[in-house]
C-alpha cells in the first residue's frame, strides 16, 4: 500500500507539473487533471472544516442555556477546525493523485 501511494503520488507530481503535451489532447488532458486536483484539494479542506464547525455548534444546540460553558475556548474551536481542514486538504491529495494516477 505504502509503494504504490508513492508511485501514485510521483506520477501525479510528474504529470501536473513537469509533463509536456505532444498533442492539444493531451494538454486538455493535463489541464483537467490540474483542475480536478485543484478543485478536490479545495473541496476537500473547505468541507472538513465547515463539517467540524457544524457539528461543534450543533453539540453546543443540543445544550441547555444553563449547562453551556462561560468559556467557549475560541482558540481550541479555531484549532480544531483548521485540523479538521488540513486532514481535509490531505485526503483531497490523496484522492486527487488516485484519480490523476488510475485515468491518465
């Protein structure tokens, strides 16, 4: 598993930024999968984070006005929700040089 997500990634690498197309079929090539890594990379974190920050306040809804903290801890919040974009940004990569690597 470990060799082949490196060769994956390798391959992806190579294709996006070093490849140089013959054909204009091969630079639409290239170019789609630029924006499809682009765009799962983006959707991605941006996802991730937004369903961090959603379930943060729906468990904070689920509370009693009475039971709810003084301190809302906003800088753990933050924390935890770019963590959760980051892991997001991360799988968006995997999945963005999987599909670069098994339909190019």
């Amino acid at each position: 598993m470990k060799g082949k997500l490196q060769i994956t990634k390798r391959f992806s690498k190579f294709y996006i930024t070093d490849f140089l197309p013959l054909t204009r079929l091969e630079e639409a090539d290239v170019q789609r999968s630029r924006n499809f890594y682009n765009t799962a990379v983006i959707v991605g974190a941006v996802s991730a984070g937004f369903m961090s920050f959603r379930m943060r306040s729906v468990r904070l809804a689920m509370l009693k006005p009475e039971e709810a903290p003084r301190d809302m801890n906003f800088a753990l919040n933050v924390l935890n929700d770019s963590m959760a974009g980051i892991i997001g940004f991360f799988l968006g990569h995997v999945v963005g040089c999987d599909y670069i690597y098994k339909h190019r």
